[in-house]
C-alpha cells in the first residue's frame, strides 16, 4: 500500500474583502505520497501557492483556512497555530521560494542559516550542526563546500544561490517539501539541473514534494502526477503522461496547446481567449466557460464534477479523438 505523507481534503482558505468573501481555493483534495513528486500547475491566480501556503502555516491575515482537512503523516495539522505549527514548519514541512535572494537572510552566511535550522529542528549539537550543513552544500553541488560555508548569499550566482535553499529545505529532513516556482528566476540550462538535483534528492531520501508552478514543460520533466487548478478549483488530476498525453479537460488542452515544441518550426501557437477571471467575480457554472470553446448551455449553469467522479472537473470531458 502507498504511503501517503500529505492529504489534502475539500481544502478551502478564503478571504473578507470589502465586496464579499473570495475563495482562492475551493474545495481542493489531493493527496501526496512517499518519494512522489506532485505538480500543481495553473495559470498566475488560480490559487495554486494559495494553497501550498495554508498546507504550510503561511496564509497571510485575513485569509483563512475556512474549511476542509490537511493530514499530514497521519496527523491532521490544519487546526495547529503557532508554536506548534512552527515545530511542523521547518522539522516536517521544507519550503522552496521562487526567489532564492529574498529568501535567504542577507546579513547571515550560508552556514550560520543551516545550522540555526538543524539546531532548531534536530536533537544535535553545534559541530554537528556544522559537518552536516558542509555536506548538505556538498549534496546539491555547491563546489568547495567546506570554504563555501561562510560566504553570504550576495556572494552565490542565481543557480547556487537556488541550491542553497533546496538545501535549507532539506536540512531538518522534512517529509514533505513544497517548492513554489522553483526555478522561474533561472535561465533554462540551470533550470534543468535544479529540476535533476531536486527529483535526485527527494528519490534518494523518499520525500514528498509539492512542485508549484505554470511552466508545463518543468511538470513534464520533474513531476509523477499532476493537478491542475482554474480559479481555486481543482480542474484535473492524473498521472503526468496521462494529463499530458490525453487531456480531459478543456483547459488543461488549452495549456498544452499554448505550450512551444521544437517539432512545431515557426507554427503560431494556441491561445487560450480571455484571462481568468477576479475572484469576485466568477462566473455562474463552470468558472472556465467563458473561455472554453466546447461549452454548453448546461455549463453556464452547472459547476463540472468533482474530481474524484471522474479525472476533470467537466461536464464533457474530452475524448482522445477531440485532442488529436
């Protein structure tokens, strides 16, 4: 039987605002096993950092997790506040951010970051401290770990900079890791190699990652399976080469067909028509018919299924023949 590190249950976090309440995430579920990689894709609002940041205690006042369950390891972790939610944060949950920089502390070295958080979260002493944040700089490959401790983040490229903090992240030996946008600020050759160095780490030690991010390519290469979201909601769930290969719904083909392949030359590429819309104001039904060129009368009326009745939230689901 899959063990399952994270549960994710009718997730909804919301947020008071002077026109009414918003919902950046509806009703999500999903779960995340042992050594899984799982992608959460999405374009800019559709509540997919949202979501990693009510799993990990970050939702900043007023927003609030208004209902659902996260089960992390066999505990439910939702209701904790904190202390203890910070006892989680670090020890049991890592977290990747988008831009290594303003995620480092500029005014502490490398090494003075690692072990405040191994001393923080594991019974060990400070020289061990320090051994083990020489050999996790090693493990990511940063070049002359043991002269490289010291340094200060203004002092690392881009891309080492990126690996330090997959390394923070991974100090404390958490289960689960959520990396948001891990490697958006990087040039394609070093994006790669974040993406091998992350899937290498996280087979080896058998952690469960939550990959964030709108590049479909990165979800390609990187992840096991894949949830795609559309204004809060879960739209699809499935294994990448399914989701990839045979898109059920619309908007998740939209995403593949906006997506550049060498094999395409100089072809033009699909457009997804429209934006998505505010979260104040979401349309009645399905919150993608606007934009959706397979809509039907009954979608403008009626929200699609769950997932769960079915791999994509719709109410027509697409058929191999209608993606060819």
């Amino acid at each position: 039987m899959t063990e399952l590190v994270l549960s994710i249950r009718n997730l909804s976090v919301e947020i008071p605002t002077r026109v009414g309440i918003v919902k950046p995430v509806d009703g999500v579920s999903y779960d995340i096993a042992k050594g899984e990689i799982l992608g959460v894709v999405g374009e800019s609002g559709a509540g997919k950092s949202m979501a990693g940041n009510a799993v990990i205690g970050l939702l900043n006042p007023p927003a609030h997790i208004a209902g659902g369950e996260i089960w992390l390891n066999g505990k439910r972790i939702d209701p904790l506040t904190g202390e203890k939610m910070r006892r989680v944060r670090g020890k049991e949950i890592g977290m990747i951010f988008q831009d290594p920089l303003t995620s480092l502390n500029p005014l502490l070295t490398i090494g003075d970051q690692l072990t405040e958080t191994m001393l923080t979260h594991l019974s060990i002493g400070r020289r061990d401290a320090e051994k083990r944040a020489i050999a996790a700089l090693d493990e990511v490959g940063i070049p002359g770990a043991a002269e490289r401790i010291d340094s200060y983040p203004h002092e690392f490229s881009g891309g080492m900079r990126q690996r330090v903090v997959i390394a923070l992240a991974l100090c404390a030996e958490p289960s689960l890791v959520i990396a948001d946008e891990p490697t958006t600020a990087l040039d394609v050759s070093v994006q790669a190699q974040i993406i091998a160095l992350l899937k290498r780490l996280c087979r080896e030690r058998g952690t469960a990652v939550m990959l964030i991010t709108h590049d479909m390519g990165v979800i390609a290469e990187a992840a096991d399976r894949v949830a795609v979201m559309y204004a809060g909601r879960l739209a699809e769930l499935g294994s990448v080469r399914d989701v990839l290969t045979q898109p059920s719904h619309p908007y998740t083909h939209g995403l593949m067909a906006s997506t550049p392949l060498a094999s395409q030359g100089k072809a033009r590429l699909h457009q997804i028509p429209g934006s998505m819309p505010r979260l104040t104001m979401l349309p009645d039904g399905c919150a993608f018919h606007p934009r959706c060129s397979y809509a039907q009368d009954v979608c403008r009326q009626e929200p699609g299924p769950k997932i769960g009745d079915g791999r994509a939230a719709c109410l027509f689901p697409l058929m191999a023949e209608d993606v060819a």
